[in-house]
C-alpha cells in the first residue's frame, strides 16, 4: 500500500549544487522544491536502472614461460606457426 507522506526536512548544499539550483529555478520559473524534487526523481530512476554492477575480479594464473619463445616477439610465433599450418594442409 503506498501512502503519500511528505516529508519536510533540511538540507545542506554544497556550493556548486547550489548555484546550479539557482539557475535553474531562474531560467525555468521553477521554485526550488519542484527543480529539487525533480533532479531526485531523475537521479533515482537512472540509478534503480542501472544497478551497481558486480565487481569484475582478474584472476591471474602462472602461464610459464617456453624456453626458446621471446614473448616480445609473440606475433612472429603465430605467424610462424599459421605458415607451417598452411603449409601442412597444401602438403608442402
């Protein structure tokens, strides 16, 4: 069952959100409960629609290193190894 209770209460602004309160209440003709009841609204509504999201975990694993294999030359393997594939397949 929903009620519809308001609730009188104080807030403290920091500065900047302030000023942007003021312009807004300026350039819309707005009081400031309407502009501050509206950016909650907007706020809430784009937080229930995006959830905080579960924290992504890397987990590292020990991948060793191959004797003879330079890492920093990990492209050249592949390439090496696609051409011997290649070659294999046409029977070369």
């Amino acid at each position: 069952m929903v009620y519809d209770v308001f609730m009188r209460t104080t807030l403290t602004l920091e500065p900047d959100v302030a000023r942007r309160l003021k312009a807004r209440m300026r350039t819309e003709g707005l009081t400031l409960k309407d502009v501050v009841n509206r950016g909650l609204r907007v706020g809430l509504v784009a937080e229930e629609r995006n959830p905080p999201r579960k924290r992504f975990v890397v987990k590292p694993h020990h991948g060793g290193v191959v004797p003879g294999i330079d890492v920093d030359k990990i492209n050249q393997v592949l390439d090496e190894m696609e051409v011997e594939e290649l070659a294999r397949r046409l029977g070369r």
